[in-house]
C-alpha cells in the first residue's frame, strides 16, 4: 500500500511534507516542499498508472461504503474548489435514524490554508434533483443522440493530435534505435574510438529512455477518462428502458450509480441569494438545480473545525460528545 501512495518509489522523495512544530504533523502546501531524486523502484508510468487505479478504487469501489451517496466524490465547493465530504449525523434518542449530508472540505478544515463557510446539503434532496435531471435529460427526444455525437466528436478532436504526436514518436524512436545499433557494431568491431562511442551511446540511450516515457504518457491519455462501445450501448439500453416505462434506476442504487458514472456526471454547490442550488453538468447538458431551503451558515462553528488539529478536535468531540464525522467512504 505504501508504494501505491509514496512518490519515492517512483524516484521522488519530498522533505517538509508535515509541519511538526508543537507535535501535530500538520499537513504544509505541495508547493513548499523540497524534493530530492532518489532511485526509483518501479516506473513512473506504472507509478502514476497505480494512482489513477487507487483512484479509482478509492472513488468507486463499495466494499466500504456503508450509505448510499449518488455523487460521492463527484462534487466541489462552489466557493472554495474544494472537494465535498459525504457523512452521516444521528441525533440523540433517534438509535435508528441517520441524516446524510454533503459537506466541503475547506469548512471542515482539512484543506491546509482554506477556508470555506458553504452549508451543509442535504444527501436526499440532492440526490433526488439530480436523478431526475439525468432521466429528464435521458428521455428527452435527440438529447441522448446529440449528446453522443458531441462526445465522439470532441473525443477525436481530443485524440487526434495525440494520434499524431505517437506517429511522429514512432519515427524518431525507430531512427535513434537504429543509430544505436550502428554505435554497438561500430564499438564491437573497433573501427572508432570507445570513448567517443560511450558518449554517443549514452546520448542515444537517453533519448530512447525519454520518446517512451513520452508515448506511455500519450497512451495513457488516450485510455482514460474514454468510454467504449459497451459502455454507450449501456447508456442507449438504459435510457430505452426510461421512455418505455421500466426505471431500473429507480429500483436499484447500483444502476443509478452506474448510470452517473457512465454518463460522467459532475456537481458544484453554491450559495446565491441565501438560497441553495446545486450546478449539475455532463456531456449530454448542464443546469443549476434549486434546493429550495434558506442557509443558516454558521461561521463560530466553521472557524471551531479549522482551528484545531485532527487530534485536538477528537479530544473535542470527547469531550462534548458530539456526533462523530464519517469518513468520505461512508
């Protein structure tokens, strides 16, 4: 596990990471540390390959989630950018009953230098917006079919350079390959100087090393973030089965989870107004969605989150027995 986390394995080791003063590890910004290259143990290819798969395992994957959150870890603060946490509240004498809520992560405090006062949102009225938006847009006579035609189309103005680019990589990697082989006959056979030969042979080494660093990095744009035919085919079926009646969605928390990430659907909360409103978009459309309820923002409490360390706001919450936060995998 350490070694899907740690840059160091890939070659890149980071002093100043912590700030230890007075014994609480606080977090310090990336831009403040100071990094030192050090062998590396696996690739950086395959490094940032394991990232985008613990991402992805982190983000998708249901083995821990105990609650249903239709946007977990699709959604960022309006005001701050940040990310937006998923918890779950029990009130005192309610044994059975949870509230869910969506909350950023700059008001909780665990962003390092941010500060943010948006309101908590509510889990179900939220998820219940957006689940209708995406049915109405789903039913909706041409909007599926442009939507598609759109997201090819810009898929291949996206991919088309790239294709390109690894056309034009291809050409040089074959050329200093060759080159190479001549430098390797030449220093076998003896006809030129060694060390002159070493020198070139380096040269050539390092510009190989450096072309397929280089088309690793393109195919793994390329990979990403694409859907296949299966997965629109996917998308045709469910929307199909909307129009007709059917609403799988509706039956089941999986479907609609698969339907949201097929479709790549992203939020943004806001606050405009003193009024609560959720900014919802995907390749098919966008809208902002109004919650309806006036905020009640409590800056006191925003500023408690903040001005504490992880370990002193657990001290605080035993001491008055709060509500324990859940963890973003709730």
């Amino acid at each position: 596990m350490r070694i899907l986390d740690s840059e160091t394995y890939a070659g890149h080791w980071h002093y100043g990471k912590r700030n230890t003063f007075g014994g609480y590890h606080k977090p310090n910004a990336r831009e403040s540390w100071l990094t030192f290259d050090v062998p590396a143990i696996v690739s950086e290819e395959i490094w940032k390959r394991a990232q985008i798969q613990r991402k992805l395992n982190t983000s998708e994957s249901l083995r821990h989630i105990k609650r249903e959150y239709l946007l977990r870890s699709r959604v960022r603060c309006g005001l701050c950018k940040s990310s937006v946490n998923c918890y779950a509240t029990r009130p005192s004498g309610k044994e059975l009953k949870y509230y869910l809520y969506y909350r950023c992560n700059g008001y909780m405090g665990n962003i390092v230098d941010v500060e943010c006062n948006l309101p908590s949102f509510r889990v179900d009225i939220v998820d219940q917006l957006v689940w209708n938006w995406v049915k109405d847009l789903l039913t909706k006579p041409g909007v599926l079919e442009h939507g598609l035609a759109e997201y090819q189309q810009g898929r291949e103005q996206f991919s088309a350079p790239i294709r390109d680019r690894l056309i034009v990589l291809e050409d040089l990697w074959q050329g200093s390959k060759i080159q190479l082989d001549r430098v390797l006959d030449l220093y076998i056979s003896g006809q030129v100087q060694r060390e002159l030969l070493i020198d070139k042979k380096q040269q050539l080494e390092s510009t190989l090393a450096a072309l397929e660093k280089e088309r690793e990095e393109l195919n793994l744009n390329l990979e990403s973030e694409a859907l296949t035919d299966n997965e629109i085919r996917q998308i045709v079926e469910f929307a199909a089965q909307i129009a007709e009646g059917l609403e799988p969605g509706d039956e089941s928390f999986e479907d609609r989870r698969r339907i949201i990430e097929l479709l790549d659907v992203r939020a943004s909360f806001i606050v405009e107004n003193n009024q609560k409103y959720v900014d919802v978009w995907c390749f098919l459309g966008r809208n902002k969605l109004s919650i309806g309820n006036p905020t009640s923002q409590n800056v006191a409490r925003a500023r408690s989150y903040r001005c504490c360390t992880v370990r002193s706001r657990r001290r605080r919450h035993r001491t008055c027995h709060r509500a324990p936060l859940l963890a973003n995998n709730d």
